[in-house]
C-alpha cells in the first residue's frame, strides 16, 4: 500500500475511487469492488458508491480489502488501457514497447505482476465500441472510458508517473489489438439549413420539451419507445425526425444530441457498409424533413414555406395561413416509398 503515493495528484483527486476484495466466483476469481463507505458492493455506474482516494485508502483494512480502484464514469475523462500478461519477469514483450513508450502516460504494474494499466486523459473515440480482446500467447488488451474501474497500485512501470492525454495512441491502440478491421465514425454532413439559432444544446432541448410534442420527445430522449409499440428503431427515427426539425437539418448537432438520449445504445455506431446505423438513420431524418425551427426574431429570414404535404414539422392551420408558429413540433419523418435504414418502410406515424 506504500506505493500509492505514487498514483498522480490528479487521479487522487478524483472522488471516484473505490476498495476491491479478491472472491471466488463460479469457480472463477474475481476482483469485486467494494463501497468504502458501506462495505457492500460498489457499482461503476453509481457515484453514490464511490468515495475519496482518501476514503478509500482508509476503508481497505476495515472491510478486509485487497486494495483501491479508479472508477472510469460516464463523463469519459479519462480511459484505461488494461494488458494482460505482458510481463515476464518483469520485462516486457516487445509487441507491446511501443504503446508505453509512445503513451507517455501513467503506467503501472497490475496486482497479478504480468500486466500493466495506462491511463490517459480523455476518452475512446466515439464509434470504438469494444472493449476486449485476446490476444496471441494467452494474453488479453482491454480498454475502458466509462462504467468500469481499474485496481490501483501506485508500482510504476520504468518511470511513467504522470498522466497525459494522447489521442493518437489510444486510438492505435485500440485498431491494433481490440478492433483491427475498425474505421472512423462517418462524417455526419449537415444538409440545407445550418442549425445556427444562437442555442447551445441544453437550450434547444428546453425549446423543445416545451413544444405541442415536447411531451413526446422528452420520451425518447427518456428512452421511451412505447409510442412506437416498443421498435426502439422506430423510436429512432421518430427522435432523428424531431431532431431533423429543430436542428435546422444539421447532422453533426442531431448526432451530438440523440447520444444524449435513452436510446443510445451500440447499434448506433454499428457499421453498415461504408457508414453506420445512427449515420443511416439521420440521413432518413433529413431526407423526410422540408422545414426547420427558426427562433421568432429570425422570421423575416423566413424563405417561404415548402408545400410539400410530408414536411418533418407540423403545419398548423395558422402557419398555411402565413402566420409562424414557433411552438409547431416535428412530426416523424414521412418516407414513402423510401426504405428505412434496416430496409423496412416508415409510415406516417414513424413505424417501421
């Protein structure tokens, strides 16, 4: 426990830690993380379980504890690079030099003694969706930025003790040994009118949500797809279709948002092709959406109206009397006789 000294101020002042109790379970061992304050289970997901590195230091020998560990939350500050049994004897494999000295990030020796931990500032890149993955020799790469903890020991590794951000690395990492056959996110292009109503996005949500279908979207954004008979894809596109309109059919914002919603989850960076399923998805949305939300001292800015009938907004009678209605919201994008990203069709409701 000496060496915790050792861990960087930075993480230390973090009020992310906890214990960790080596168990036994199904016949396999485990490090279970403990709540330093209860002496039960701590959970990655919930801060309520999480203590000061102070804390959590102080409460290893009162619950029987085998050491600490740094909790990697849902901000993604920061990111763990986990490898397993690269160490013989306490030199390392050549394969895996290159990472440690190019990182220049903290680097320790795991508990076991044959692995290493790095941690980075900063998080995965967003459409890097795995998290592990064996590798030759018995050996095993894992990378984590949010809702799993890393056991803590202050041993570091050939003098690399303090923590930096390096992008470049964390994704070499990752095409090297989790996903070699991974690219980038698609460019999400926006399309048409730009989205720049001087709100950030924490103020266009509120607009929203205090539209006629504000009730509707704060549902989605709830991850609620009950309106849609439970097809979380329908309820996809039914949220791109709202966020087409509000947007200003701006791709990158309506991307930015819907990962803020219940209804994110790993499909939405799933590849298909050259693009993926939430690209695929916003594309719909702005296909079927022939108006945008224009803030009410932007009206004089107002091209006219589009008559097409399979507009993503909702025309009001007053509107089709030329008179703007800024609390009009968007329906769901109206695509007939286009197919839906899983090769479905949408009707008027957003059911596929």
């Amino acid at each position: 426990m000496a060496s915790l000294e050792n861990v960087p101020a930075e993480l230390r002042a973090e009020a992310r830690w906890v214990c960790w109790r080596r168990e036994e379970r199904n016949g396999k061992a485990t490090k279970l993380p403990v709540d330093a304050h209860t002496g039960r289970m701590a959970k990655s997901t919930d801060p309520a379980t999480w203590a000061t590195f102070e804390d959590a230091v102080a409460a290893v020998g009162r619950w029987r504890c085998d050491g600490v560990g740094f909790v990697f939350g849902p901000d993604r500050t920061y990111t763990g690079l986990d490898l397993d049994h690269v160490l013989v004897d306490g030199a390392l494999d050549a394969e895996y030099r290159w990472v440690v000295e190019q990182a220049g990030t903290y680097t320790e020796v795991s508990p076991s003694g044959d692995g290493l931990h790095l941690i980075f500032r900063g998080s995965k890149p967003d459409w890097a969706q795995r998290s592990r993955k064996g590798q030759p020799g018995g050996r095993v790469v894992e990378m984590y930025d949010r809702d799993r903890y890393f056991t803590v020991t202050g041993a570091v590794f050939e003098g690399h003790d303090a923590i930096s951000e390096n992008p470049d690395v964390v994704e070499r990492a990752y095409r090297t040994w989790i996903e070699p056959e991974a690219a980038a996110q698609p460019a999400l292009s926006a399309a048409g009118t730009s989205s720049s109503n001087g709100m950030d996005d924490d103020a266009l949500l509120e607009r929203m949500y205090a539209s006629r279908s504000g009730d509707a979207i704060r549902a989605l954004m709830a991850g609620d797809c009950s309106a849609q008979g439970g097809d979380r894809s329908a309820a996809d596109m039914a949220l791109c279709s709202h966020l087409a309109f509000w947007c200003g059919r701006d791709a990158g914002r309506m991307d930015r948002i819907f990962r803020r919603s219940g209804l994110m989850r790993d499909k939405w960076d799933s590849r298909r092709g050259g693009t993926t399923y939430g690209a695929q998805t916003i594309e719909r949305a702005i296909a079927g959406c022939t108006d945008v939300y224009r803030p009410r001292d932007r009206r004089a800015e107002r091209p006219s109206r589009p008559q097409n009938k399979n507009a993503c907004s909702t025309v009001t009678r007053r509107e089709q009397r030329g008179v703007s209605d800024d609390d009009a919201a968007p329906k769901e994008a109206t695509t007939e006789g286009a197919p839906s990203v899983e090769g479905w069709y949408v009707d008027e409701r957003g059911r596929l």
